[in-house]
C-alpha cells in the first residue's frame, strides 16, 4: 500500500499560503545544500505527486520550462505521475498527468504498489484531505518567520488524528522539517 504524504512550507504561525517569506531561506548567500540534500532523499521515495487544479496549473506553468535546475525538481516532477484532482481540467497539458474528478478515486490508487504519493501546496485539496483521513504523513519545512495572515495547514480542523513526531531537522538556513506520522 501507497502512503500518502502531504509536504508543505509553513510559517511558525501556520500559514501555508505562499508569499514574501517563502524567500527567507532563498537569500543569497545562504547555504541550502542540507535542505536540497533532503528534498532530494524525499524525491527518492516516492514517484506520483497529487495537486489540486490551482498548483497544478502553476506548477505546470514553471517546472516543466526549468532548464537549469541542479536541484532535481524539475526531472523528478516530468517523470513522476502527476495525480490532479480537478472537475474542469480535461487536458492536462503535462506528461504523466492523471486526472481524478475527486478524492475517493485517490482511495483506489493508494492500494496500489507503488512509493509514496506527495501532496504538496493545494491548500483546499490537503484540507480536504486531512477531512478524509486519507493522509500518513506529514512533512512540514518551518521557515523561521510570522506571517500573521493567511491560509493555514489545520484551518478549522477538528478531527486531527494524533501524530506521532518522527523527525526534526534543522537547516542552515534557519527552516525545520518537523515529520509526523499518524
């Protein structure tokens, strides 16, 4: 059985709604080759990621036309299955690419043998997500800033089931993977 996974870059106070302090750890200068080192080890174990239509669509939009990315993102994504949850994508545009018109279908895929399903962004897909019980784990990478406003990861979640906290890992940068299972 397939685990899935939700990875996400979150503030300290929760948000995970990409903006200005997502370049924190970006800064020039800064050393990230612990952090890319430990993507890397993550891209290794698994082989499909899941979006929601919104950062499939801006994913699809940058990765793909990425040339000189030393990083692994870009060969990792255009070879993984592309797992895109959506009710008006009917083209996706992307190879590898599998649409699912909901949640339910991602039940069937999880049984399948395979590695690790990444979930990644797609703030309304991983609520909905966390609402299904259908996540294993979480890989959360704490950038050391307060955003005050914003979308966050257990918005209105009252049904968390307990997690187990497996792994903390700080970073040159000042980010820190917390992991935690169920």
């Amino acid at each position: 059985m397939r685990e899935l996974v939700v990875t996400e870059n979150i503030t300290l106070d929760g948000v995970i709604e990409a903006a200005e302090w997502f370049s924190v750890a970006n800064a020039e200068g800064v050393d990230q080759s612990d952090l890319v080192a430990t993507l890397s080890s993550h891209m290794a174990t698994s082989d499909a990621v899941l979006l929601g239509r919104i950062s499939f669509e801006e994913m699809r939009g940058y990765w793909p036309k990425q040339t000189d990315d030393t990083s692994g993102v870009t060969a990792h994504l255009n070879k993984a299955t592309k797992y895109v949850v959506s009710s008006t994508i009917e083209d996706p545009a992307w190879e590898n690419t599998v649409i699912l018109r909901g949640i339910d279908e991602l039940r069937v895929i999880k049984d399948q043998p395979g590695k690790d399903i990444v979930a990644t962004g797609s703030i309304q897909l991983v609520h909905a997500l966390i609402a299904a019980d259908l996540v294993d784990e979480y890989r959360l990478f704490v950038y050391p800033v307060v955003q005050g406003t914003g979308r966050r990861l257990f918005e209105g979640a009252t049904e968390i089931p307990v997690l187990q906290l497996v792994e903390t890992r700080p970073f040159s940068s000042g980010v820190v993977l917390l992991r935690y299972r169920r």
